[in-house]
C-alpha cells in the first residue's frame, strides 16, 4: 500500500543544516510511502513448518472507480464439517494450535489403507483404499474425487483470498441421521451442538490467524455480522466471511410421520440464537423432508442412500406428483444403493418413482411461513437451494409480496427457471464449482439476465460438503493453465501450490483443495474468455448489495389492515365464520369465502384516498383464475388496475402505476376449481 506525503509550504529562511537533516531522514529513515507499503499481507509469525501459499505480490485494497467493492465470493463453504456428522465422517482439521502435522491427517480408522473408509465408497464407488498419510507426503488426498478428507486448511483459504476471493461464506453444516447411521462417532450427533461448534471454532480460527499477525483484528480473516462491516473488511484487501447454515433439521424441527416435532416458539429461539451467534443467511431444510419444507430430491444411489436416511429420519420416504408447472425437482431414479437400504427394517423397500412425477408433494408448510417471515423480521437471507419446487414458488411469492430482496442460491440446486424472480427481487446466484466447461456453459446461459440487472456472479465451492469437485482437463488439454500466471486485478503472480512433499497443478490433479481455487478461476479465464470472470469479480459487490437491501428493508403498511369490507356473497358453516372482514384481520388462519359460482366480488374501504401500487392475494385452494383488480375514489366509478386470466393460487402480487384510490374491488370472473373464490388475507400498499 502506498499514500501521498503531505504537501508542505516552504518557508523561505530554511537554513542549510535543516535541508541537511532533513535529506538525511529521507534517504536513511522510512518514507511514508515506504512504511504503508510494507507487506501487510504476510504474517510475522506463520507457524513453521506449514503449507506453502506460492503467490507473490500485494492484494489489492480499496474500491473501483464507482465505489464498488471489488472481488470474486464464494457463496458456498464448509470450513468446519470435520465437526459434522458426529466429527469422523472428514478427516482433518482447518487448522491447528498443535501445526500442520496435527491437522492434516487422516481418521484413525483410515489406517493403514482405507478399508474402512466406509463413506467413501458408499457414495465414491471402489473400495475406499488409499494412503492414508496426509503431512507432509499427500499421495492420495487431498483429492478432487475424495469427499472425507479436508479440503479447507486455513493456508489454502489464504492462498484463495491472496487470488482475488474477498467473500466466503461459512456454512455451518450436519446432518444428524447420517450422523446416527454412520459407523464411527465421537461426539453427540444433535445438530444444533454441532452448529454451535462450527461456530465457536470459526471464531477461533479468527484468533489463530490474528496472532500470526500480531494481535486482534489485524489478520487476513474477518468473520462480519452486517453489509457495511463486510465494506470495511474488503476495501482493506481482507477477506470478508459469513457464517451461514446448512442443516435438516433446524431447531429441532423434523417431522416424523408427518407430525411436526417443533414450534413457533421453538422457531423464534433458534432463529434468535444463530442471529446472537452471527449467522446471517441459512436454508430450512435439506436432504430430508422436514417439518419446514419440503426437499429437492437427489438423484441416482446417492438419492436412493439419502431417501432411505429420509425414511429412518422421519418414517415416511419421499412422495413425489406431477409438476404442475415448468419447474421440477431432481429426478429421484431408482437405482440401488446397497449399503444403505440395509439400514431399513425389514420388509421396508425404497419405493420406485414414475418418470414423469417429478415433484415433491411437500411444499412450505405453516410453520415453514413462520420461520421465513421470522428471517425477513432479523433481516436474514434464506438459501432457497434444496427446497422443492412447490416451496420455493411459495417462498418466491412471499418475497414479491414483501417485496424483500434476501433470497440466495449459492450452488445450483434452484430450478433455473427461478433466476430472473431472484434476480427481480435483487437476490444473489452463485453457481456450483463445477468444471470449466460446464461452467462456463452455464454462466453463458444467464449471461443476459446478469447484464439486464445489472448484478455479478458467483461460485459455490461446497469444500468438505461430499459432493466432489472439477477434475483434471490433462496435461495435454487446450488452453491449459500455464504457470506461474497473474491474479485478475494484475497484482499477484501465482504459482503452483505445495504442501509438505506435495505439489499440485490444476491440469493434472484438477480442485483438490481450496488453495486451487485461484487457478479454476485462470481455466474458466483461459477456456471460456473475460466475461465470465469479470461477471466473478462483480460478485462480492452484488452479494453484498443484496445483503445490505435486506438490512434495509421496511415492511410496508398493508392499508387494508382492519379496514371495512363487503362482498357479493359469504359462504355460510355453523363452525366458523367466513365473513369478508377475515381476510383482511392479520390472521392468515382465517378467510373470507364466497358462494360456489364465478361472478363474485369482494370489496375493501380504505377510509380515505390513499396511493395504491401493489395489492397481494392470498388465496386459499379455492382461487381465482380469471379476475381483475379495480380501483375507485367515490364507490362509484371503476378503473380497471391489474387483471388476469391465468391465475394459479397461491399469493399474487399484482404491481401497477400508482394511482389515487379510496375503494378496491376483486372482481372475480372464473374459478380455478369448483368451489367458490375464498382470500387468506388481501393486502394494499402504497410501496
């Protein structure tokens, strides 16, 4: 880093001995600039021996000529699952107090040649042999195809962040059945102990860092808790991190038998705690059905091993429909997976799956509502990857509604004809680290999207999250990486990395651990051009907007609140009250429904003239397909402000010109089933 010294007036009675001394402060003493320029970047006091980071040249600091906070994001980490799963199912540790030799070695029930790398092959196939030694001689993991041994020591992180990656988002992870099934454990396999772990130990990999440079917060790793601090952080060249959580069963909330085992109150207490913990963004389930949402299947034996977790986890497998739209879930398949199913009782068979019903049944539930609104009130961002498609159309309406930009899909698993509603919304896309040219396909993809919003891009690594990484193109293979090659901004050179006795080249080994990622970037540079990695190196400003618009966010003022309502008809029940002014109350328990034909209206008094521009539609099953919204100031004369005629239930937004109203009208034309047209809640706003 470089700074201007500070201009001087020259007084005219400078005498010859203080020009003398003052040349002789400058050529034997540090000029300013010489002193900001030392490098910062390097620790005075890196353990020895360690890993070898092999970039040279200072990170780059400050913003870009628009103000904008420069730098690639990886949406999509797990620094800590080796405390996950009951703490054996990754071998090795990010880091150590004991050195490198301590953390980057194998689970004891490796040795002495992964027979009983159980894991492994269950999901890789083979036999799970490999040598088990880690420090200092790596001759089998880390590996790109290894999916139990770590991949996320701290140098390999600095060696990330030294390449350009100024976010990274932590995601706390575990999953407690796979915990209960797997064969080697030392610990509880409750997965809120396990988060508050994973947390704890972020924190103090935090410390471990900021003592090799001398003390707190003067090292290279900032864990952040708001947008503004995450600025902060990046404008000084560090790396920005976000805890985030990845889990199936938050809070407890499982469901077995399709009977909740939480509540609300249970929902506001762990949404509270990983707040105070400094999680800000988390998805509410994953693999399994829970109690919140319904999954986005996997697919092939590894689905098949999950949908039986999903079974002892919950007493009920995966139950799948036709989509009712273009979006679909992963295809479930049915193939075997041996190991797994003989986990299951007997007489219990994994059911098989009709090719052409490729969506869950399970959508958002009522307390899945609960817990997303209960987000948008501590201002946090919900992951919608993993979520099946009928959820994630839920949550989507819910946002619009709200008009609340907090969504992320940080690795793939959205069904891509979701992208424009998130990127409407301002929400983030992060794409999982794929391969180059996959990659790079992808990205070309939704190119437009991103230059119509005006937003980057983002990868998600999923290190230590088992689902396996790019492989080697070849040492033979077009437009190779070529070392040493520079970082994006120009500023670093990077080498080949090592550790220990090991050295790995991108070509030949392809991402076996996160110090690669620097040189995945340089293929997708070198395979598919410019754009897509200047679309990367936007992804930290945008990641960041959408996260500051969410801290932002005012929930707007329904006008409709309480306000007087009328309508053509009520349907009538000795046991409940389905009056218009229900659907108006906050209570979105309760409705207004009306008689069992298509003409039907229903009316709303404002109390005065206010400016209307969005009015949102609850409806219960019995929605409106063919309708019309209409807006009056006297009661008297109508205006048509929005209409549809392919209404689908669920919420509606409907968005229009703001104009002048007192009275609001849903006139309806046609049914979307038999029943009449019955509102959860009718919302009217001025925003």
């Amino acid at each position: 880093m470089t700074s201007a010294g500070r201009p001087y007036r020259r007084r005219k009675n400078v005498t010859v001995v203080s020009l003398l001394l003052l040349v002789l402060s400058v050529a034997l003493g540090p000029t300013p600039s010489s002193a900001a320029g030392s490098d910062w970047w390097n620790p005075t006091a890196r353990p020895a021996p360690d890993s070898g980071i092999n970039v040279t040249g200072e990170p780059f600091t400050g913003t870009n000529a628009k103000g904008e906070v420069k730098g690639f994001v990886d949406a999509h980490d797990h620094i800590f699952s080796n405390e996950a799963f009951g703490g054996r199912l990754i071998c090795g540790k990010p880091f150590s107090e004991q050195g490198v030799a301590d953390a980057l070695k194998d689970c004891p029930e490796h040795y002495p040649d992964g027979s009983l790398a159980i894991f492994d092959f269950i999901t890789n196939g083979g036999d799970g042999k490999h040598d088990p030694v880690g420090w200092p001689t790596f001759k089998d993991w880390p590996a790109h195809d290894s999916l139990t041994h770590q991949q996320n020591y701290y140098a390999w992180i600095e060696r990330a962040w030294r390449g350009g990656q100024r976010v990274l988002v932590n995601d706390l992870v575990t999953n407690g059945v796979i915990c209960s099934v797997y064969f080697f454990k030392d610990r509880s396999c409750d997965e809120m102990t396990s988060i508050r772990l994973q947390a704890k130990l972020t924190y103090d990999m935090q410390a471990y860092i900021d003592k090799m440079y001398g003390g707190t917060g003067k090292g290279w790793f900032r864990i952040v808790t708001d947008s503004a601090q995450a600025r902060q952080v990046i404008e000084q060249g560090k790396l920005a991190v976000i805890l985030g959580v990845e889990t199936s069963e938050p809070f407890g909330c499982k469901q077995v038998l399709d009977i909740a085992q939480c509540s609300k109150a249970d929902i506001d207490k762990g949404l509270d705690e990983l707040h105070a913990l400094g999680v800000r963004s988390m998805f509410l389930c994953h693999k399994f059905d829970n109690a919140l949402c319904g999954v986005r299947f996997d697919s092939g034996g590894l689905g098949t091993a999950i949908n039986v977790g999903q079974f002892l986890s919950t007493g009920t497998f995966w139950k799948t429909e036709t989509c009712k739209g273009p979006q679909h879930d992963n295809p479930i398949g049915n193939a075997t997976a041996a190991e797994a199913e003989k986990e299951l009782p007997a007489g219990v068979e994994v059911p098989s799956y009709s090719a052409d019903a490729q969506c869950n049944v399970r959508g958002l539930t009522d307390l899945g509502e609960y817990a997303v609104r209960g987000m948008m009130k501590r201002k946090m961002m919900l992951e919608i990857d993993h979520m099946s498609v009928k959820a994630t159309g839920r949550v989507l309406d819910i946002f619009e509604a709200e008009s609340y930009p907090g969504v992320l899909s940080s690795h793939s698993w959205m069904d891509l004809d979701w992208t424009e509603r998130v990127y409407g919304l301002g929400g983030f896309i992060a794409q999982y680290m794929h391969g180059s040219e996959g990659f790079i396909s992808e990205a070309k993809r939704t190119e437009a999207l991103r230059d119509k919003y005006g937003v980057g891009y983002g990868y998600g690594t999923d290190m230590n999250g088992v689902g396996g990484w790019p492989g080697p193109r070849g040492a033979d293979a077009p437009n190779k990486v070529t070392y040493p090659f520079k970082s994006v901004d120009g500023g670093s050179v990077i080498d080949r990395q090592t550790t220990g006795e090991r050295t790995w080249d991108l070509n030949t080994d392809g991402a076996a651990h996160y110090g690669l990622v620097p040189d995945w970037i340089e293929d997708i540079r070198r395979v598919g051009g410019q754009d897509v990695v200047d679309d990367l190196f936007r992804g930290a400003e945008s990641y960041l907007d959408t996260w500051g618009a969410s801290e932002n966010h005012q929930a707007g003022v329904n006008l409709a609140r309480g306000a007087y309502t009328s309508a053509s008809s009520s349907e009538w029940s000795l046991f409940t009250s389905y009056q218009p002014n229900r659907a108006v109350d906050g209570d979105g328990g309760t409705r207004w429904a009306s008689d069992w034909n298509d003409d039907q209206w229903y009316r709303v008094d404002l109390g005065s003239t206010q400016l209307v521009k969005r009015v949102t539609l609850d409806w219960e099953r019995a929605y409106g397909k063919s309708y019309r919204i209409e807006l009056s100031t006297d009661g008297a004369n109508w205006r048509t402000a929005w209409s549809t005629t392919a209404g689908d239930g669920g919420l509606d937004t409907a968005r229009f010109t703001g104009t002048p109203a007192r009275y609001l009208r849903i006139q309806g034309q046609e049914r979307g089933t038999d029943w009449g047209y019955s509102l959860y809640e009718v919302g009217v706003h001025s925003s």
